[in-house]
C-alpha cells in the first residue's frame, strides 16, 4: 500500500481569518462573490500545499466550507426547506439558510457533538424532492487536481446527516434513509468518473453515541449498497470523539476500503479491531481537539499496539478528528515559555507525516530522528517543568475535603427568606447588560493602554452607576452590576487566574464567519488575587437592593478552554473549584449576600458515550459544590444554565444544591419546566421569561402569559422572574422596555395574588 498517511480535514479559515474576512466583505456587499470564490480557492490550495509538502497521503477536499459542512450535504441532496426555494440564485439560498434574510429565518444552529464548533441543522419534510448536486465536490476536486493532489473527497454520511436534522413533525428523520441514499448512490456514481481512483471519507461521527439496533442495520445496508457503486471506489468510514466499536463490528462483512477510528478519545476502538481485519485501519492517533505536541514515542507505542492486531501494513497514520477544531499554526505565537509545547494544524499535519514515515520506514532519516529527539525532550520538559506546577495548589487540593455546604436547603431558605425579605416572583437578570461599541473601544483601549487604569476604572464605574440606575428605575428586585469589564465569561477569570495563557492567533471557528479564542490551561490553576469582589462591591455601594456576585462555573471554564492533558480534566477542574471557593467567601466576606455561579457549558460538556456519565456528574457536581462550599447559610446561592434538556439529570441538578437555578425557558415554554415539577424539585426556579437571542421586544401580556404559564407548573413562591440569558448581544433600546415590561407584568400578577 503506498498511502501512509491521512489528515481528517484541515481548517479552513486562514492563517488570518482570511475567509472570515472575505465572507463578511461579501455579507455587506462590499466585494462580489468572485472576489470570495477567489480567495477561498486561493485558501483551499495553500491549504493542500500545506499537507502536500508535508507528503500527506490522503488530503482532504470539501472539508471546505463557505459555512459549515451540515448545510453544504443539505445543499448537495437539495434538503433546501421550503422558505428558502425561491432564492435569486444558489449563493443567496446557501447564506439565506445560513443566516436567514429579510422573509425568512435562519436554520436553527446547535454545537457539533462535544466541540464548540456549531453546525446548521438540517429540516427536513415531505416536500422536500431529493436530488444530486455534486457540483461543489467536482469542482474542489478537480481545483486539486490542477495543483497535482489527488485529493480524498469528505463528505458527511447520510446517517449522521439523517440523525442530525429535525424533521417537521418530529417524527424520526431516518425515515428518509432510502431516498437519501438514492441520492447519495447516485453521487458515487457521478464522483467515481473524477479519477481513476477515488477515495471517499464519509464521516459518520454519530456512532460514537450509544446508539439503538436500527441504526446498526441502517449502516449495513447503506454501506453496501454504497460499496456496490463501482470498483474504483475506496470506501473510509470514518468516526471520532469516541469509539464507535458497535459500528466496526456492524461492518465486519461489508466491503470497505478504510475504517478511520479516534484512538485518542476512543482507546476502546482497539477491541474493535477483531471486526476489522478486511480492512484498512485509519488510525486517529495525533488529537485534533487539542493544541498540545505529540508525544511521538507514546503515539509509536499505540500504532505497534494497534498493529498487533492489524499487520503493519494495514495502517496509516492520521489526526483523531478534522483539525477544525485547533487554530491554524503555532509558529507566528509570540515567544513564551511554553511555545514550544504548542501543535496547531500545520504543526500536526506535520506530526502525522513524521509519524508516518518512522512507524512505516525501517530506517529513519537524519532529520527525523533529530526530530524524535526534540520531542521526547519537549515531552519530558513539558512532564517536569516547575512554572506548571504550584505546590500550595496541590497542598489546598489535599486539604480540600469539605465540599457540603453548612445546613441543609430548608434551612437555608428558611434563613435567607428572612433575611432578603424579597416580594413573590423576585425579578433579576442573567447578569451581563448590552455590549455598546463604547464599551468595548474603553477595553480595547485599556489594553492596548490608550488610556490609564483610572480612565478605564471610571468608564467601567460609570457602566456600572448606568446599570444600577436602570435596574432601580425599572423596578427590579435583585441586581446586577451588568459584566461591562469582561470580553467573555471564561476569558475574563481566565485573565485573572495563574496557570492560564492567551493565544495570539489561536483562533478556532465557532459558526459561520465567527471564530473563538480559548484560553490555554498549562498549568495549576490559582487566584492570586480576589477577582471580581472590587467591582461588586462598588456596585452594591450604589444600592440598598442586593447585587449578585457573578462567576463563572468550573466545568464551564473547563468546556471552552484547550486544558493540559498531562493532569486529567477532574483535577483540573477541581483547581478551578478551589479559585472560586476562595472568591466567594471573600465576596460574602465583603457583604455580597447574592452570588451567582454560572454554569452555562454544564449540559453540552456530557460525555458521548453514557459508560463515562457517572464520572463526568461526579466531577461537575462535586466541584460545583466545593467551589460554593464556604458560602454560609444566608448567602444565596445561585447558578444559571442556557439551553438544555433537563429530562435525564434533575437528579444531578438537584444534587448541585444551588439554592436557585435560573434557565432558559422562552422557546419551549412549559415543556423543561415540567421537568422540574414531575421531580419534585424544592428549591427555588427562575424559568426565562423571554427569549433574548432576538431583537423582538416582548410586551407586557405576552410576558405575562409566560409568567401564568409558569405558575401552572411550580407555586409562585418558588419561582422567580428574568429573561432567557445574559443580555450582552442586546441594545439598550431593546433591553430597557423588554425589561420594564417584565415588571410590569409581575406587578399585575403580584396585585392577583394579594
Ligand atoms: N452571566 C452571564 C451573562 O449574563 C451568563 C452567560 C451565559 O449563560 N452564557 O452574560
Ligand atoms: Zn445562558
């Protein structure tokens, strides 16, 4: 076999965000759509050079995207719903479904397995006439072909396409598998006159889920028919984040060329390999999820361990998943101590080829073995280095014991009701107020010190009085102090805690056009100092309501950042814990009676696979508790979730014992909220009583009418009012009358009740 080696897929951004750039030039109608097709062409070629000088075997084409992937398979079986059929023309049916238009509303969005990566989700119904479109795949191929790559072609399988799209009336939308697959079918057909060989990587990551028997017939039947196309078809299926061991074994017997497994989140694929042995073994072994180098002697290690059951001569080397979710290359970051430590997309493009080479070559070249070297030298240090570790951490660790809370809920309640003496329905908000262009000009120049530390504390004070004076003006019961001095939720504690580093250009693509910068976790997490309580209690000086203290959650923190991977995540999340145990006794120490403890990643940071649940609850439950364990019995817990099915994990939520969980509700009205009731749940709810991702302002009945629908599920005296989320992507002009039409509708209610 001459091919040793496989990138998943490449990002496809830019070194510099170029497509970001070029999509939203195109988006205001400042450039035509030659000037993006010509930079996304210029950027897809760069990209294959990349991986082509590297001597990558098999490089990726149609990983690229003007917007993600799962639109692009809707385009290519015309899975186009209704509202958007009557496009001017395909590019503005394409952005329309992406964003949606002045008619239309965009297609829901929601977060591609465990990543933060989001994709479109496809809808789908009885209308809908599929049929082929391969254009975007002939033309990408036959693009590489004119810069001398063969490239594989990747494409999303119509199970996992089917598994994640809704369909109208909620019924199982794999009931459409048969005419997808036509359809797939005939663009084999189509694909298969491209070459003379051509290679084609389905990605089928929904079998890494605990899936039931269906499914596994499903795959069957599809594959082979499939494999049947034409024989100059090689086959890889391809799976990541987890093991997908029911898959393999489901395929034993159908013909495919290659199975691509994640051996780096999914070791178990390895007992799968016994199912494997017609087959090629793409072996996902450099992590694509992370940003730390390779420990090559580890990964050689694996691959002899995987070729024990294989043969040698059935492997190739590959990334565990599309290199889509790390940033694009490390070399351009400004020296640090742990530059070095890095691998980005060219860098792990690079690891593979190297990996490839010396696991398949009986002897190893001069460069590579200097190489080899390196990295077990890199290795070690990164194992050793001192400035990573913090012996006082270790030590808070080890004293750490107490994770409960002094007095159990009832109590609690019973203490704080007296104290806070609020009115039935207490009105609050998420936490954050809008963003305005100014504020983030006064922290844009504050860091890039255009203005002096007093200049920025008086803007950030001026925020907070702005806030404050609303929040008393419009009549609400618990305040906020509005976030105006953090960017972002994680990065602002991120900033604030030892053992974290920012990246330069380490950007990753969220959605669309928008890209995310997480923060590095390198080494053990502590606060030096108090983090959030010097703009707190300023904002509670302005008032006699009582402002929330406002944090952010550890397995929050955790979900949206790169983490070391030489400590497993539970220890670091447990340092996180610790940072915040200390934040909030000093926050209570400073008279905060209130904090809130957001954890918005809770649900989505769920492992894949139900094996590794209870592991994963323990973790998240248990250092959300040590973090609020020093809060005493009259301070007030709270906690706040954004969207997420709570059917499965009241349970779990419970046992985080926040004295009150604040979510998002607006959209599925009563539906989550009953969850709660059917539980049983006793402490107190404050349900989102509008939606905040639009602009609509709800009125005082429809808010209302919300409120009512509530009461019908828990008593009033344990709900409490606020809107969805946070309020940062808002206008003032938005949030001012939305939220005095929440007041005023609890003032109605609240006459009724007397
Ligand atoms: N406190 C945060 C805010 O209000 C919560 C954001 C979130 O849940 N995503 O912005
Ligand atoms: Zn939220």
């Amino acid at each position: 076999m001459k091919e040793k080696t496989l990138i998943t897929g490449f990002p496809r951004m830019g070194e510099n965000r170029e497509l970001k750039k070029a999509l939203e030039d195109y988006w205001s109608g400042k450039t035509g759509i030659d000037e993006l097709q010509k930079i996304s062409s210029e950027l897809r070629k760069k990209h294959w050079m990349i991986q082509k000088d590297n001597g990558i075997s098999l490089i990726s084409c149609n990983d690229f995207s003007f917007y993600d992937s799962m639109l692009d398979t809707a385009v290519m079986i015309n899975a186009v719903p209704e509202r958007f059929r009557d496009s001017k023309n395909k590019t503005d049916m394409y952005f329309s479904m992406a964003h949606g238009d002045a008619n239309s509303a965009a297609m829901e969005m929601t977060k591609w397995f465990n990543t933060n990566y989001h994709y479109i989700v496809p809808e789908l119904d009885d209308s809908i006439e599929f049929k082929a479109d391969a254009s975007k795949i002939v033309s990408e191929y036959r693009e590489a072909l004119s810069v001398g790559i063969h490239p594989k072609i990747n494409i999303i399988g119509p199970i996992t396409f089917l598994a994640l799209s809704k369909t109208d009336d909620g019924s199982d939308p794999l009931k459409y598998i048969d005419k997808v697959t036509e359809v797939y079918c005939s663009i084999l057909r189509e694909l298969s006159a491209l070459d003379e060989t051509v290679f084609i990587q389905f990605d089928e990551p929904v079998f890494v889920r605990d899936l039931p028997e269906e499914y596994f017939e499903r795959l069957r039947e599809v594959y082979l028919k499939f494999s049947a196309v034409s024989d100059n078809i090689r086959i890889i299926f391809t799976t990541y984040f987890e093991h997908s061991c029911e898959a393999v074994k489901a395929l034993a017997d159908v013909p495919l060329w290659g199975l691509g497994l994640d051996f780096v989140h999914g070791k178990k694929n390895i007992d799968a390999l016994k199912y494997a042995q017609n087959k090629i073994i793409i072996a996902g072994v450099v992590d694509g999820r992370n940003i730390w180098i390779n420990d090559f002697n580890k990964s050689i290690r694996l691959l002899k361990e995987i070729a024990a059951h294989t043969g040698m001569d059935r492997i190739l080397v590959s990334t565990c998943c599309s290199l889509l979710h790390v940033p694009f290359s490390s070399v351009n970051e400004p020296d640090s101590r742990i530059k070095d430590w890095f691998s980005f997309a060219v860098e792990k493009t690079a690891e593979v080829s190297l990996l490839g080479r010396v696991f398949h070559s009986p002897e190893v070249n001069e460069s590579d073995s200097r190489n080899l070297v390196e990295n077990a030298m890199i290795n070690e240090l990164m194992k050793s280095s001192e400035f990573r570790t913090d012996a006082s951490v270790q030590e808070g660790i080890n004293e750490a014991v107490k994770s409960e809370r002094e007095g159990g809920f009832t109590e609690r309640q019973t203490i704080q009701r007296k104290k806070f003496n609020l009115p039935v329905l207490p009105l609050t908000t998420i936490g954050s107020f809008p963003q305005t262009p100014e504020l983030r000009k006064t922290r844009r120049d504050f860091r890039m010190k255009n203005i002096s530390s007093a200049e920025y504390e008086s803007a950030v004070k001026n925020y907070i009085d702005d806030c404050i004076a609303f929040q008393e003006e419009a009549g609400l019961d618990v305040f906020v102090h509005g976030e105006p001095e953090r960017t972002d939720m994680v990065e602002y504690f991120g900033e604030m805690l030892k053992g974290f580093h920012f990246t330069k250009n380490g950007w990753v693509q969220s959605y669309g056009s928008r890209c995310v910068k997480p923060p590095v976790i390198y080494g053990d997490v502590s606060r030096p100092e108090p983090m959030t309580v010097k703009w707190i209690s300023y904002a509670q000086g302005k008032t006699k309501k009582i402002v929330k203290g406002m944090l952010t959650g550890p397995v929050t923190i955790l979900n949206w950042s790169f983490v070391r991977d030489d400590k497993t995540r539970a220890e670091v999340s447990k340092q996180i814990a610790l940072a915040l145990r200390d934040e909030i006794d000093d926050l209570q120490k400073a008279g905060i009676s209130i904090i809130q403890v957001d954890e918005a990643a809770f649900k989505e940071g769920y492992p894949l696979r139900r094996e590794n649940i209870p592991a994963y609850e323990e973790m998240a439950v248990s250092d959300f508790k040590l973090a609020c364990s020093r809060a005493e019995k009259d301070t007030q817990i709270h906690t706040h979730m954004c969207y997420s099915n709570f059917n499965d994990i009241m349970p779990v939520i419970d046992s985080m014992d926040a004295d009150v969980i604040t979510i998002e509700t607006a959209r599925s009205g009563n539906k989550l909220l009953k969850v709660f009731r059917d539980y049983g749940y006793k402490k107190d709810v404050g349900p989102g009583v509008y939606d905040i991702h639009s602009a609509r302002i709800p009125d005082v009945e429809e808010i209302e009418k919300q409120i009512r629908l509530r009461m019908e599920v828990l008593p009033a005296g344990q709900l409490w009012v606020n809107p969805d989320c946070g309020l940062k992507t808002r206008k003032w002009d938005e949030v001012k009358p939305a939220l005095e039409n929440m007041v005023k509708a609890v003032e109605k209610i609240r006459m009724d009740l007397k």
